[in-house]
C-alpha cells in the first residue's frame, strides 16, 4: 500500500537548495543523449512461473523508468519553449527560471504522476509486492492498474494464503512487505548510477527526491499514531470479503510485527470489523517496544537515501577530461533486517566502472557484501556490454547469528541493429539470498530480452 505525504515536510527547503546549487554551478558537460529507453519484453523464468505471469521485478523498474523518461521529455521541451529566445542566445534570468521551472513541475509530475494507474511509481510499487508473492505462488492484482482498480493496493489474497504464507516460509512474506518500498530505492540507485555515465539533454533529479521522500515518509507514517488511526478508519472504506482488500494494509507495521513475531500464527490479528475474516492492518501502538524502537531506528536510517549529490543536480563530479564519479549511499529494508550501501560510479576515459560496499544487518550481527561493475563496454562497432559482480555474506535470517555467503554475476548485451535501435540479451545467476529487484531469495538463473532506443541530441 503507498502512503505518501509531502505536507509540512522539509521538502521545500531541499528543492530550493537544488535550484540554488544549479543556478550558481556551471554545467559540467555537453548533454548529448536526448532519450533513452530500455524495454525488456521478456524476463524468464518469472513470465512462465509465476501465478500472474507478467510483468518480472526488472520489468517494472525499466518500464516505469522509461515512462519517467518520457514525462521528463516533454518537461524538458516545455521549458525550452516557455523561456528559450527562437534568436539569439537566452538571457541568464531566462535560464535560470526555465531551471527552476524544469525542478517544480518535475517534482509535481513525480508526485501526481506516480499516483496514476499506469507504468509508474505507484503502480511498480505494487508489482514488487506482487512478485514476490508470486514467487509463493499466491496470485494477486495491482490495485492501482487502469484495468482492475485506482487505489494503491495489492489484492486478491486470501487470509489462508497468507496465514500459510508465514507458518511455510516467512521470509518470503517479509519480503513482500518491504518490497515495495525497495522499488523507489530500485528506482534511485538505476537512475543515478546510469546517469553518472550518460550526459543528458534532461535529468531525472525530482524524481531521485521523491523516491527517497516516499521511502522517508512511508517509515514516518509507520511510526506515528496516525497508524492506528489508520487500522480503525480504514476498514470502513474495504470490501467486507478478505480477498478484496489489501494483502499488507500497512507494509512497514506489518513487517515489523511479523518479523518480531515469527512464531505467532497469523490469524492472531484482529478480526475485520463488520465483514469477515481479519483485520491485517497494524497499526504503531500493535508493536511491542523492541519492534516499536526498531521501525523508528529505520525510519532514521532511511535518510541515508537522501545523501546522493544527483538529488541536488550533481549528476557528476568531473575531476578532468577523463575521470568523473558520483558517489551516494542507499538504504532498503529487507527481510532480514536491512541493507546499507555505498556506491561510486566513476568514468575513467572510455570505462564506465561501479563499485559498490554494502552491509546486511539483522537483529543479532552484520554481513558485508561487494559489488563491482562495468557498463557500457564495446566488444565491437555494434556490440556493447554491461556486466555486474556480487559477493555478499548475510543474515539467515532476523534473529540468527549465523550468515550465509553467496553471489550473483550478471552480463548484458547489447546488439545495433539499425540507428538508435538495440536488441538486448540478459544472462544472470544469483546464489541463496536476497539480492535488489529480484524476488527469489533461492538460486536462480534468469535470461532476458528486449529493446532499446536511444536519441542522441543533434549538433
């Protein structure tokens, strides 16, 4: 379920400080990529196993980016043409007020736009939760999809489904709990990464705000009373049968209930009020004070997500003509506590490298991961390549002391076949574990293709 809130917020004061920072600092770099978008039209195993068939993890984020990308296009375009001079070169203040212009109804199309029953941010919030319950082979609906319903909901679940869901294989319902929210992380970490290597015409740098803002405030919704404002209220406005309401209710009460609870059965929750079944919603005062202490420890580490220089228009930070870098932190909650992440994207002459350190936290000890990456590579005058390494030792689980050591590799090709227009070929292997925008914490072999289109801006 999304809940988002930008009212009474520091929000304002970190988009005028971004205004600020990009009316004063000189553009680093000639912007030639005018639109880039990357369609994966098939994703196996997850388009054949699972109980919805479409769409996979990987599916969502780069849909929903490419949407995004086409939002901030016309964004882009609009602003040229309200203050761009047709002749002559634009005065500063124009230049300045397109910037701020660009930022502003970038920031509200983040917002409203994401709310829109279509591939975008609410809508891909949904899909996350829903592979990952289908991975348990519990089928459900987005209920924020032009063709089912406009709510920000998952449904479709029965309280059976889920009742065995966390006697069987609690992990997995963790996990899609904290799933959704991992895709505005997802989300952040692909958009800043890929455009630390690419000078663009545009950057997506509102939406980078308001992903990391949802997150934020998702945790600070959890931690106040309004949760349990929320868990009376709101079963007013649900349907009395249990498999039209939202699987989760609250997803970050609901996984910290469960997570601090991984022995009581399910159906210990409240009884749904007048209608049948039980009530899933958990509100603040439902946690105990250990788990209560925990949710708000997370709430303050998910402002890690806002230390990224592209929130603030620092896309790149160029050192000379042949190294640029940007560096940020990342925060997602997971099924075993969490992950906290450092990653420095750097260019060095033609190589577009990634590094990346990260560490998994559970209640009882800390595992340490690695991440190592190179895109953009040119096998030939048509083939490029992108290729990814991970190593990482982590928690078993919430409570455990013992880790488990596991890893992924990944490569993806990319084939010209004519101007702007690329085949892609996805192969990728991950160990037992969890592991970002994929939904299986067992093994798994993945194969993927799709199409990419990329303008270039014209001299």
């Amino acid at each position: 379920m999304k809940f988002v809130q930008f009212h009474k917020s520091p929000i304002s004061y970190i988009l005028l400080l971004c205004l600020f920072n990009q009316s004063v600092v000189q553009a680093q770099d000639s912007l030639p990529v005018k639109l880039n978008l990357n369609v994966p039209l098939i994703d196996l195993p997850q388009n054949v196993s699972l109980p919805q068939n479409y769409p996979s993890m990987k599916q969502s984020v780069e849909w929903s980016t490419d949407l995004y990308e086409l939002g901030f296009w016309g964004i882009d375009a609009l602003g040229n043409k309200i203050f761009n001079k047709k002749v002559g070169p634009t005065p500063k203040w124009r230049s300045i007020s397109n910037k701020f212009f660009k930022y502003g109804v970038g920031l509200g199309f983040s917002y409203y736009g994401s709310e829109l029953p279509i591939p975008l941010g609410v809508w891909a919030h949904e899909e996350f939760h829903r592979t990952t319950l289908g991975v348990a082979n519990i089928s459900s609906k987005n209920g924020n999809w032009l063709f089912h319903r406009w709510d920000g909901t998952v449904y479709g679940v029965s309280d059976e489904s889920l009742t065995e869901l966390k006697q069987n294989n609690i992990d997995q319902l963790l996990y899609s709990y904290v799933a959704g929210v991992q895709y505005e992380v997802c989300s952040n970490q692909k958009i800043t990464i890929e455009d630390s290597y690419a000078d663009r015409v545009f950057y997506k740098n509102p939406l980078l705000l308001y992903n990391a803002y949802y997150v934020f405030n998702y945790f600070r919704f959890s931690t106040s009373s309004f949760s349990d404002t929320v868990k009376i209220v709101a079963p007013q406005f649900e349907d009395p049968d249990p498999k039209l309401r939202d699987y989760a209710g609250a997803d970050l009460t609901a996984w910290a209930f469960d997570m601090y609870n991984p022995e009581v059965p399910y159906g210990i929750r409240d009884s749904f009020p007048n209608g049948e079944g039980i009530n899933r919603r958990v509100g603040f005062s439902d946690l105990s004070n250990d788990a209560q202490q925990y949710l708000r420890k997370q709430k303050d580490l998910s402002l890690l997500n806002f230390i990224n220089p592209a929130i603030f228009m620092v896309n790149k930070i160029r050192i000379n003509p042949d190294i640029s870098f940007n560096v940020f932190a990342q925060y997602a909650p997971t099924h075993f506590g969490n992950a906290i992440s450092g990653y420095l994207p750097f260019k060095y002459k033609k190589y577009d490298l990634l590094l990346g350190v990260n560490t998994f936290n559970n209640s009882q000890t800390t595992g340490l991961g690695l991440e190592m990456g190179l895109y953009n590579f040119e096998l030939s005058e048509k083939i490029s390549m992108n290729s990814q390494f991970q190593i990482w030792n982590q928690p078993t689980d919430f409570w455990s002391n013992s880790t488990r050591v596991g890893g992924s590799i990944s490569t993806k090709f990319n084939y010209c076949i004519f101007d702007h227009f690329q085949l892609s070929l996805d192969l990728s292997y991950k160990s037992r574990g969890w592991q970002m925008a994929n939904p299986y914490l067992s093994n798994n072999a993945s194969i993927a293709f799709g199409l990419n289109y990329r303008l270039m801006q014209k001299k």
